[in-house]
C-alpha cells in the first residue's frame, strides 16, 4: 500500500509541534508537548517525542504502515549527521551532540526519520506547500528571534560540504563598528534584523536622542511593541522599521550575486510587519543589486498559516 | 564509436584559444584566433572561430565524429540561453546578445555546443582535471582584470535561476565610502582585488603619503609592478598585498555562511602572488567566519597550468 502521509515535528526551545500531513499539506492531526523540561536528558525528551509522534499517527486514524518517514526541523539540526549539535535553546542539546535521527527512528520501531535544521525546513514548506511552490531557485529568510535562512538552487536545499551551509543571518550587514551578534561576529544581520535587532535598535536610538516616540514609556521594547507604535503613526518607529528594512534589502542584493534566484522569500514574526519594511527592503534591494538583477528579483511573504508553517515544513523533508 | 575527445574554446577580448582535449586533460592541438579584429560583426567572428575549430580537430588527427561537443567559456556567456550578451570588451557583442551557441553549432555541422562564462569554466576545469578534482563543493574565485566565480555546489556548477549566478566580484567588500566599480555598484571586491584593484590601491596610497617605494619611480603603476617591488622586500607594496589578501579573506568569510563549501579555489595572473597572498587572507577568512568553519576551509590555488587552464575549463563543459 502507498504510504501517502508524513510526519512533521518543528522542535523549538520552548515546544515542539507534531503533525500528521497529507500530500496536499493538510494537517490530519496535530499536537504539541514541551521541550524544555528535559534538562539535558535527551533520552528523556526522545522517548516523550516518539509516544507523541504515535498519539498523533492514532489521532489521524493512521498506522505506522501508512507513514513514509519523519521530518523533524530543529535548531543547529544537520542533514547528513542526523545530529542536533550544540544548540544555545535546547538545554539537552546545549553541550553536545544528540544522535536525534538515529534515536528517534529507534524509538519509532524504525520509521525513517530526517533532520534539518528550521530555516531548510521553512524553505521545503515554502516550496512544497507554500508561496514557492514551482520555485526552482529562491533564498527563504527566517526573521523570528533571529535570522535564518534556507537557500534553494535547481529545485534542492543546499546543505554544503558539511550539512551547515545558508547561515545568512551570520553575514555581515555593518562592517564598521558592527554591533557584537551572539555568534561572535560583528555587525551580523541577525544583531539587526530579527526581533532582537529591532528592538536592539529602537533601544539604541532612544538613548541617543531625545526624540519622542510612544516607546518612550515601555520598561522593555519588543519588536511587537515597535510595530504597534508604527501602526499608530509614531515616526520613530516607523523610521526603525525603514532603517531595518534597508539593511535587509542591502544583504539581499548580495545574496542575489550568489545563486541568482527567483525570489526572496520571508517568513517568521517580524515579517507580519510586511506594510512597514517592504518597500525599503526592495528599494535598498533594487538599489545595491547588480545591474542584470535590478527588478528582477522577487520579494515574497510566505503564505502559509505561521502555526502551521513549522510542522509543513518539517513534514515537507520527508517525502 | 566512443566520442573521447571534446573541444574546449576560451573566448577573450584580444585572442580566443582553442584546443582539443582527450579525457585525462591531456591537450592535443590548439591554435589561437584574434577577437578583436571583428569590430561589430558577430558572423565574421563565429565563421572565423568555426574554421579554427575545425582546423585544430583535423590537426589533432581527427574528425567531427570523435567529438563529444564543444564547450565555450565567454565574458557574460549564459548557460542557459547560449548567449554572449552585452560584453563590454568583445565588440561583436558589446551592444546585443549573440546566439553563440546555435551559430556555432550550425557552422560546426551541428555539433553540440555548450556555452558559460569564464570563471564557471575556471571551475569546471579545476572540477574535472585540477585542484579540485573529487570536490563537490568549493567556490572558484578568478583574480585577473577582474574578479569572477564559479560556484560549484554538490558537484554542479550553480547557474541560478537566469543563468547569471556567481558574480561574487560584485558583492561588497567596503561599505562605507567604497571605490566606484565598473559595474556601477560602489565597493566591490572586483574594484579592490583584481588586478585592476590592486594597482589602484597602490596609486591611492601614493598620492594619499610620503611614504618610500619603488614604485615612486613607475609612469603607470600594474599589479606585475607591485608583485616586483615586493619580491625585492618594498615595504610598501607588501602591505598592498596584505590589505588585498585581507579584503578577499574577509569576503570569503561570507560567501562560506553560504554554501559551506570544503575549499575555495583561486586562479588568474594575480593568483600568482600566492606568497604575498595567501596568510593575510587565510587569517582574514579564519577572523571573520562563523564560528562553526573556523580553521575548516582550505583556500587553494589551482594546479593547472594557466595557459592551459582556460581552454581545459572550457572543454570540460562539452563532457
């Protein structure tokens, strides 16, 4: 008999998500459990994923034999290791390398199981399922706490020599006195252009100016709170999402000279504020980009459901 | 019959070479044709280039049927058209695209023709017969007039959604303030590390000090010149080349975050200046990159003879 449906499990620092998927991207059946209360026993938190991923093949009606593998995306995941390595946010995988497909197939009688990390399985969503379905070459950019990226060339995720490659949250958007990144590096996109960036900015411009701005009186700025200011016209806010979309429009013209894609495509949190940073996204785009690309290159906002995206996309890595 | 030779044609602005090359790489004939003596006239070129073609085949003791096909590397050839458009320094096809491929293979009795541009054709060659033979993942940098790439991931050349992907001398190496490049785009490493660069940033540097070097004495400064005065321990222009050697370094720290490849490759005339080269940019590249591929990546310089080189890059395309 076929084996038509996948499972999707998206593991983040906080839950993981587990889905059931046809071959049209519905979600049969769905859960959630916690990923943060293993401490750093990984079999611990292995062995409640696998009865998970069962409850919910039963809560589809389905068996194992109806399953063909599953697609787990996951921070720091690798594609030819199958390991989940050093990863800051999963406490069981902070400090060592956790033989995730290995130890999940087991415990899942030996279904097949595959690894990758967020951002690649963001881009198989996208492509399978989402707003780059028909794409053969586009860069999926992640913005949610940070910045990630999936980078898709004649129609396959590209993993690199070693399974790590589309870090393009960690190349350079300011070279001069660049802000310090988590990653070590200086004046990163991702210490601009996530969620912390954002909210790193509009911290930084407050305490540089006087301006007045509705962020004034916040104890701790988000990129939620700075994106509710700018709905209300406040011209700070609206200028930090003008400064933010600009750097990430400048990096896409690079990008662009790499692989020469179709298409930019944007996913994760702060792209729900779409109304404030694409224009000058694709105007610095537009504006940096070599001249063969200039209007070319599409910038395109997923269109899948963002809670439904993660499991899709990890589901999308097993077919 | 097995067809176990191809032809490899390596079109530049003053000369085009041709030679005939058997599996191992081995050159059997070659011969060269002016480029420059056409002025507009596409046909005239191509009717030029057919002949010599088939002249160097009947001079390497063969026939049309002992060739697999013909690989063309062109300034601005596309892949997937076949065309070489808008080349500055190939009159004959400055202004337009010229269907290069369907009237070379026409005039060649129809044997197939494939057509890249000149750096996919540099790593095409290092790929099948040199430095980066049994590598599926490097990027080849070309440090000559100018600075081209050749990105091969997973063992293929990566075109990119137009043909056009790979212009990595036309991504930013300085942000602020940064050289106006031929392209139009302002800081790009080709206007820093070419040839071209090079001998611009030592002219830069003169007018800017006082500082002594031998190439005071120099009408019009080259990047031989520099090359020259370093060898004879010039102060300055070894620091010419460490500031060069750092600005590719830190370049490539960024092409890495995107394909992660095992190796980058370097060839072309300023290649040469391995010595001067290779531990300013090595430190840079180790400095800047994540931290992940830190002391990971290998930069190599090719292995094949650069006379050679350009035809054997070629030629490997026709395979």
């Amino acid at each position: 008999m076929a084996k038509e449906f996948v499972v999707g499990v998206d593991i983040g620092g906080q839950t993981s998500k587990i889905g059931v998927v046809d071959v049209h991207g519905e979600i049969l059946a769905q859960s959630v459990i916690r990923s943060d209360i293993y401490g750093s026993d990984a079999s611990a938190y292995i062995e409640a994923l696998a009865k998970a991923v069962e409850e919910c093949i039963a809560a589809a009606g389905k068996t194992n034999d109806d399953i063909r593998g599953v697609g787990v995306g996951a921070p720091n995941g690798n594609y030819y290791t199958g390991d989940v390595a050093f990863a800051p946010n999963l406490a069981w995988a902070a400090d060592s390398a956790v033989h995730l497909k290995a130890e999940l197939s087991r415990a899942l009688g030996g279904l097949p199981v595959t690894v990758t990390n967020d951002a690649n399985a963001a881009a198989l969503g996208e492509m399978t399922y989402g707003a780059a379905k028909g794409m053969k070459d586009f860069i999926m950019i992640t913005l949610g706490t940070g910045v990630g990226s999936g980078i898709v060339i004649d129609g396959k995720v590209v993993y690199g020599h070693d399974g790590f490659a589309g870090e393009l949250g960690h190349t350079t958007a300011v070279r001069n006195n660049g802000r310090m990144c988590g990653c070590g590096r200086a004046g990163c996109l991702e210490a601009y252009c996530s969620a912390m960036g954002i909210a790193r900015t509009a911290r930084e411009w407050l305490a540089a100016t006087d301006e007045p701005s509705l962020l004034r009186d916040l104890e701790n700025i988000t990129s939620k709170d700075i994106y509710d200011a700018a709905k209300k016209g406040d011209a700070f806010s609206l200028r930090v999402f003008e400064y933010t979309g600009t750097l990430l429009g400048r990096s896409f013209a690079e990008f662009i000279a790499f692989s020469a894609p179709e298409a930019i495509v944007l996913f994760g949190g702060l792209a729900r504020a779409k109304e404030f940073l694409f224009e000058p996204m694709q105007k610095a785009m537009n504006d940096n980009v070599l001249r063969i690309w200039k209007g070319k290159v599409k910038i395109i906002f997923s269109s899948l459901k963002e809670n439904d995206a993660a499991i899709l996309g990890a589901s999308a890595l097993a077919w």
